[in-house]
C-alpha cells in the first residue's frame, strides 16, 4: 500500500489526491466500518485525502447494491457518482456542469420481461432477440421460491446489458390480470358459503397483479411503455423462439395460467397460434400436485421428488385413480372429480375423501416413507406419462410437425419427457430448461419482441442457461481478502487436472465459476460435483451436504461424446432435462436369490451400475451432456477424470443446501461449504480446503431461515 500510495503521489506531479475507497458490500449491509479506509486513513495528509463514503451507502443499501459481493446497483452508480462530484466541487477540484448531458440513444432494441406475484418471481432482458440476461429474485434475496417484485433481478440485468430504465423500448409482464380476477370470482361463485375465507387470501395476490404497471413505474423511476402477454403464450414464445426451430408443435402444460392449463399451438416464424386449450380446474399440474402434496412433500417444489420416488413403488392405485378421480380422453384433454380436491378452497390440495380412497390420512412432512407413498407416486407417475404422451401425439395430429417444444411446469418432469423420444412420432425436441413460471420472463419479452418485428427471421439457438452474474477474479480476490479466508491458487496448465484428482479421491466439491444459470437446475458453474463410481456417494452427498432424503437421484454431468457409450440415447441433452435407462453393458443386476433390501439407505447404496451414484433404482439417469463449446472448463475436468477412472462423467447436483436457492455469489459458496461436509471449495481461479479453514463460527440459524422443501 505504502509504495502504491508513493507511486501515485509521483504521478500526481505535486497535485492533491482525492481517495474515495470502495467499501465491501457485507460491510454496508452488517454496518462495519470498511477496513480498507483504516489503511488509507494512514497516509492522510492535506495532498492525499480520504472520502469515506460507507455511510452514505448504509442510508440507501437496499437500492445501492445487489446482493452480490461488490455489484454496485444502476442507483448504487449514481449515488457514488454524485458523492464523488459534489467532493471535487466542494474542493473546487471541478466546476459543477450546467448543462445536461443527453441521453445516448442505443440502436439495438432492448425489452425486460418481468414475472411476479407467481411461484418464482424473475426478470430477463432482450436484445435485438437474443437474450443477454436473466435471473431469478430468489438468488438475491435468498429467499426460495421469491415471489415478490424482482428489484434485484431487474438490477443486475440492466446492469448486464450497459444500459439504464429509459434506454428500454418496453417493458414487458407475464401476465393477463383480468382474466385471472375472473377465473377467481368464478371460484367464489362455486364455493358461495366458504367464499368468504377463500376470497381474503386470493384478494392479496390480485391487488399486486392489478396494480403491478403502477408498481413497475414508482420502483423503477420507468416512463416507458408496458406491455402485458398472456400465461400460457409466455411459456410457448420461451419454449419456440430460443428452440432454433422454424416450425415446432407447442406443448404447454402446467398448473393453471389465467385459465388454461394446457395448450397445444403452433409455431410458424415469427407467429405462435394457439389451437387448443383446456381450462381450469382440470389441470394435470393440479392433479400431480395434489399428490405430491398427499405424500407429504410441499406443493410447486417437492413435485421432482414425487417423480424421484416413483421407481421405489409399483402403479398399484393406477387403476382407482383413473376409475375415481380423473377421466383421460384419447387426445390427452383431462376431468377432474372434484369432489375429491379442496384446491379450490385454497386451503389445502386434497380432502377426507381422497384420504379415505387411499386408505388413511396424507403423511405429513418429514415422517418415515411408506410402501404406500411410493405406490402412489408410482401410480400417479404413471398416469402423468399416459396423459403426456396422449397430449404431445394429439399434438403432431394438429400440427404435422416434426419438432416439438415444451414448457410450463409439466415439462420439468424429465422422466415423462423421455418416453416421448420413443413414443411420439416427433424427431426433434426442445425442453425449455427454465420451464416454470420464472421463466415467463424470458417468454413475454421474447413475444413483444417477434410481435412486433415486421420482418420474418430465423429463431436463434439457446445454447446454454448461464444468464445470470458473474465475479471476476479480482471480486472474488476481494472477497477471499477482505473475509480473511485461506486459498490456493490454481495454475491454470493443471487447473482441470488437480480438480479430477480431488474428485477421485471421493473428495466432495463446491464448483463456483462463470455466469450463473437460470432456471432451477445447477449445469456446472453453480454445481457440487462429486466421484459417481463410488457406491455410497449417494448416501453422502444427500445425507451430510444437501440434508436432504435419501431416495433422491443424482444427476450425471457427462461429456457428450460418451452419450451413446453410457446411455440408450443417442443425441444431446444439456439441459437435465430427459430421464433414459443406462446402457445394457454398464448395467449390474443383482445375483438370483438377493434378498430385497427394506432400508432405504441398503437399497439406496445397492450397486446397480459402473456409475452407481448417478444410477437410480430402476437404472435410469437424469442426464446432462456438456461439450467443449457449451462449457469448457468442465468438459476439461470430465477428461481429466475419464484419464483416471476410464469414466468422463461426473456427480452433478445444485450447490445449495436443502430448501436454499442455489448460491449466487462467493459470499453464497463460502457459508454453503462451511456449513456442510464438503471438502473443497472452488472460487473460478481459487480454490480452499476444509482442512485449512478456521471454525466456521455461525451467525444465523439457517437451518430455520432455509425452510425445508
């Protein structure tokens, strides 16, 4: 410091020297006195003076900065800004400016899309349309599933794209209000008596919906234009324009939008036409929440375990279901018996009926699994596929196409999205991977812009889902400083070979590098990454790192050359999106006469493959191929390891905790580590060991905070 300082002075030539060091955002939001004024307030002099501008930055913290170690937000800029101007003119360093500076105007088209007051609030932002930004509010605020206004999102995406709010030429939201304050008095004129309770808990959520383009204008200081696109044509512009796809059947299957809750469309260019649609309440999403929620995990994020669970049973009540509760028609339109739900209420998903349909009340959250919860799960999965496959081939029948694209919560469920590769007639396929109401976001920008482009042009390709923020190695060099934190220093020749090695070692890591992805699924820069040949690391990483379920799958992330080696699949899944059974020669199957295990941790750590830690129990993978282009950093790692263990393919699961949105940023990663039973920590360039950090000394109950999923 002392001989920077020297450094300066000399090329100051003699002139004063205004110093205003920028303090460390977890400085701001705990009230610490920065460090690093302390040792500029060392050299202080009347040529070198020291600006503390902290205080300043604590009045306006929750508008100043992003969450995000050392992301200044578009105010946080300004604020600064003014601070440093009005100490130079109070000095008369400089003279204030008279005039205003005009706005430069940007030749591209830019447009922000917004999804709120749904399951996953985010924002994501359009250029000329390629998208250049998106992330989730969760991963700022830490809050799982945020549902609020993306402030944050909406921050870092203009701060990604260089511009600010009036540089946009419109401002876009998912969705149409109206209509959904009508299918809402709908439900209360059904309910009559019990409206009362129902209708004071949907009146909360309506009042955000109907006054969000005036929530849109005060949080963000916007005067521009904003547009408004329906649900459901959200989710198909998401799923076609980034697909490559000219012409595509559009499958859009979830819950419930305004009204619908699915639709079959068409996509021509630039034009999606909507061809059929059915309407609330008979929804598939409903119906496999429901169960989800009688199984005893938590409705719009415990259905993947629902899915996860279903190998461990037999479709035993697949006959009652359809018999009672749901009737399919051959083009995959559904009828739901109501009188089994009490969704309508609001309340809860299912009632006494159901319960007594399935012999006993739901299980409540954390109990022991039984032999039922997995029949059930068995059985609803089953039906799921039927409905599914029915919907995806009335598709083709409509449209003729030969590729098909898919979104909306439905489209998540991967093991159903791999029958359709045998089952339909459809050769080419697109799953949008942030198929959820997040990425809504993404959808209604995409539709303002194709609608409003005069010009037919190709769709682009979504090569990858890294969206989100990135740190470079000074930020994270600040971080690992400024925190004290013992690190190594990767050389870059060896960086993919001394990562393998961990790894071969059963040694667990947190993997942090390059943008973050968006959706909700870790493929590789927010990742733990960990050895899939040895047979308890299933155990392990559920257990003593994620404290989550036993049962619940891994992932592999494999080099995609190898697909066709390890996998009865022969073509690129980079999204974790497609469920397929392991190659025939990898397979184990047990001895003749092997008793059947009864714990789950036994039958969990049966080995069943080469790859026994990506295997699930009836020898399927969620897979994740990854090639140079997509990801090289990782792609180097796997043939690293394929160099040591003959197998490039890798443990793949997001890096997060239980009920904790994937870690966003260094300061994320570092609690996430110390908190569990990983043993390495990767920081881009960086990388800590377990072994050399101090005890971690916590701060918050997180175990409350991160509420389980």
């Amino acid at each position: 410091m002392s001989l920077f300082i020297e450094r300066l002075k000399q090329l100051s030539k003699g002139k004063p020297i205004y110093t205003f060091p920028i303090p460390f955002v977890q400085s701001v939001l705990n009230k610490e006195k920065p460090r690093h004024i302390k040792n500029f307030k060392h050299f202080e002099s009347k040529k070198f003076q020291v600006y503390d501008i902290s205080p300043f930055l604590q009045i306006k913290k929750k508008t100043a900065y992003l969450p995000l170690c050392g992301h200044f937000s578009p105010t946080g800029h300004e604020i600064i800004a003014k601070i440093i101007g009005e100490a130079l003119i109070k000095n008369h360093s400089v003279k204030r400016r008279n005039k205003s500076i005009p706005v430069f105007k940007k030749d591209q088209s830019f447009v922000l899309g917004i999804s709120c007051f749904y399951h996953d609030s985010s924002a994501a932002l359009i250029k000329d349309g390629e998208i250049i930004a998106a992330a989730q509010e969760e991963r700022f605020t830490r809050i799982k599933h945020d549902k609020g206004f993306p402030s944050n999102a909406i921050n870092y995406c203009l701060e990604e794209g260089k511009i600010n709010i009036n540089e946009l030429k419109a401002i876009v939201y998912y969705d149409h209000e109206s209509w959904t304050i009508e299918r809402v008095l709908h439900n209360a004129d059904i309910l009559q008596s019990n409206a009362g309770k129902f209708w004071d808990e949907a009146k909360k959520s309506l009042y955000k919906k109907l006054k969000l383009p005036v929530i849109i204008r005060k949080k963000l200081n916007y005067s521009g234009e904003i547009f408004k696109t329906q649900h459901h044509v959200s989710h198909a512009a998401s799923a076609y324009y980034p697909s490559g796809f000219n012409h595509a059947a559009i499958l859009i299957i979830d819950g419930v939008g305004e009204w619908a809750c699915s639709t079959i469309a068409s996509g021509e260019k630039n034009d999606i036409k909507v061809l059929q649609q059915q309407f609330y309440p008979h929804s598939l999403g409903l119906l496999y929440s429901a169960f989800t929620s009688f199984c005893g995990f938590k409705v719009n994020s415990g259905e993947y375990k629902l899915m996860g669970l279903a190998p461990y049973g037999e479709p035993t009540y697949a006959a009652i279901i359809k018999k009672e509760i749901v009737d399919i028609k051959e083009d995959g339109s559904i009828f739901l018996n109501l009188s089994y739900f009490s969704f309508l209420e609001g309340e809860k998903m299912t009632n006494k009926k159901f319960s007594d349909l399935f012999g006993g009340v739901e299980r409540k959250s954390e109990s022991r699994i039984t032999r039922r919860e997995m029949d059930i799960a068995a059985s609803i999965q089953k039906i799921a596929e039927e409905i599914v496959l029915k919907m995806a081939n009335h598709a083709y029948s409509l449209t003729k196409q030969k590729n098909l694209v898919m979104a909306g919560g439905v489209a998540l469920n991967c093991v159903c999205n791999g029958k359709l590769f045998d089952k339909t007639p459809f050769e080419n396929f697109f799953f949008q991977p942030a198929s959820g109401d997040a990425g809504g976001a993404i959808g209604c920008a995409l539709d303002w812009h194709y609608q409003n482009k005069k010009e037919s042009t190709n769709n682009s390709i979504q090569f990858h889902t890294y969206l989100g923020p990135e740190f470079s190695t000074d930020e994270i060099t600040a971080f690992l400083h400024t925190r004290g934190i013992k690190y190594r220093h990767f050389d870059t020749a060896s960086r993919a070979k001394v990562i393998a090695d961990f790894l071969s070692k059963n040694k667990v890591i947190g993997y942090f590098d390059g943008r973050m992805e968006f959706g909700p699924r870790a493929l590789g820069n927010r990742s733990i990454l960990a050895n899939p040949i040895s047979p308890d690391m299933q155990s392990k990483v559920n257990l003593k790192i994620k404290f989550r379920e036993s049962f619940r799958p891994f992932a592999p992330i494999y080099a995609e050359e190898k697909t066709s080696d390890y996998f009865e699949f022969d073509r690129p899944s980079p999204f974790m999106l497609v469920v397929r059974k392991m190659n025939e020669k990898f397979i184990k199957h047990p001895a003749a006469g092997t008793p059947q295990a009864n714990d789950m941790i036994q039958i969990v750590n049966e080995i069943r493959s080469e790859l026994p830690a990506i295997t699930h129990i009836d020898y399927t993978a969620r897979l994740q191929s990854v090639n140079k282009n997509q990801n090289s950093k990782v792609y180097d790692i796997l043939k690293e390891f394929e160099k040591i263990s003959e197998k490039a393919a890798l443990i793949n699961t997001s890096f997060n905790v239980r009920g904790e949105p994937i870690v966003c940023s260094p300061n994320d990663a570092y609690k996430c580590f110390m908190r569990t039973d990983m043993d390495v920590l990767v920081l881009g360039d960086f990388f800590l060991l377990k072994e050399d950090q101090e005890n971690w000394k916590e701060t918050e109950n997180w175990q409350t905070t991160f509420e389980l999923d």
